[in-house]
C-alpha cells in the first residue's frame, strides 16, 4: 500500500465517518465520555507476508501470521490518545545467507521466527464523536528472535533435597534488537462509555545491519475504558 492509497484510503474513511458523526451531532456533539479516560485492549494482529533482498546477495522470505496483543492508554482530549502497545507474531520464514567469503556457498535456513513489538503511540481521533477515523505515530522497539541456536547448549545442575539432582539446558539463538518507528490509520467506534473496538493498518520501519525491514499488519482491538 503506497502513499497514495494511504491518503485516499483516509479519505473515504472521513467522509463516511463524517455522515454517521451529524447524526450524534443532532443529538449532542460533545456526547462522548472518551476525554480524560484510561483504557486498556486485547487485539489480533495479521503480520502480512514480504519479501526483501539485502546488500551481499542474502534475502529473506517471511510468511503472514497471525498474533496477539495488548495496549493500554490515556485519552487526554477526545481528539488525543498516548498509549503503549505491546503485539507477539510468530511467523515462518525463508532466509538466504550470503557469507562474505565467495567460496562458502550460500546458506538456506527454513524455521520460525519471533517478533516481539514494543510501541508508545501518539494517535488523533479526527472527530469526538463515537465512530472516527484517526491516524497514529509510533515509536519503540522490536526484537527479532531467528529461534535458530548459535552455539551448542549450556547444562546447569543443582541440588534439590526432595528430587536430588536437577539439570536443565538452555541455549541462545541468534536475535537482534533495533529501535523501530511505525505509522498507520484506522477507524475506532466506541460502543457505549465503556467498551470501544479499533481497526488499523499500520506499517513498521526496522532498520537493519544490511538494510530495511517494513512490516505491515493489519489489527482488530477491542477494549474497555475507565
């Protein structure tokens, strides 16, 4: 989705928002309990598939998902919202590995990786109304886990007086964390002055050693306010 469809996209969203809002306005136009008010939310979250080739020659190829989430937030105007969000994708992908030294042949690995997206959001709700468009901003951090080990497993033992010996292992995997920024749009309705449900686009921006990583997703919130 470029530019284009974002704004036009936006667009129509206003408009048809906009209808529904003159209806509330007949009534009361500031008859909303959404200023000054916390709220929390479990969400669904579709990380869509992408492909992208980096500097060397290495690519990754990374399948949809679905994953899970919550926020919580504080509704400062009807307009305003600052909030912290916090989603989990698991999913699979095809990556080529290009080693620096030409004569190692390329590596393919085929496994299932874990995004953890940590994000504080500025979002502005165009109308006060119950149903409004609004855009967001966001600002955070990502941690991409390859879920692949990089070193053989370490073994820690101790002594339990019921159970005598105990031994487990454990191993790290190759992981990365990088500060990430994310924007999207999106419509919110709130049902009543305790329950809303939210519906977003929204694009995250990685930054990587090799290059760029833009993940989409696409999210169905449902939450409470107090």
């Amino acid at each position: 989705m470029n530019i284009k469809q974002l704004i036009t996209l936006l667009l129509l969203l206003t408009l048809s928002t906009s209808v529904h809002a003159q209806r509330f306005n007949k009534k009361k136009v500031n008859d909303t309990h959404r200023e000054q008010t916390w709220e929390a939310s479990l969400l669904l979250q579709n990380q869509t598939s992408f492909s992208e080739d980096y500097e060397g020659g290495s690519s990754i190829d990374i399948d949809s998902s679905l994953g899970f989430g919550f926020g919580i937030g504080w509704n400062w105007t009807e307009h305003i919202n600052l909030s912290y969000r916090f989603s989990l994708n698991k999913p699979d992908y095809v990556a080529t590995i290009v080693p620096d030294d030409p004569d190692v042949a390329p590596q393919v690995v085929n496994y299932q990786m874990s995004n953890y997206s940590n994000q504080f959001n500025f979002t502005y709700n165009f109308l006060r109304g119950p149903l409004t468009p609004f855009v967001q901003a966001g600002v955070g951090w990502t941690k991409l886990d390859s879920n692949i080990p990089e070193g053989p497993p370490e073994v820690d033992c101790w002594w339990d007086p019921w159970w005598g010996y105990i031994c487990f292992d454990t191993w790290s995997s190759y992981k990365t964390s990088k500060f990430t920024y994310s924007l999207g749009l999106g419509v919110r309705w709130d049902i009543n002055g305790a329950i809303f449900l939210r519906g977003s686009y929204n694009r995250e921006f990685i930054s990587l050693k090799n290059g760029n990583t833009n993940l989409d997703t696409l999210t169905v919130e449902g939450g409470v306010m107090w």
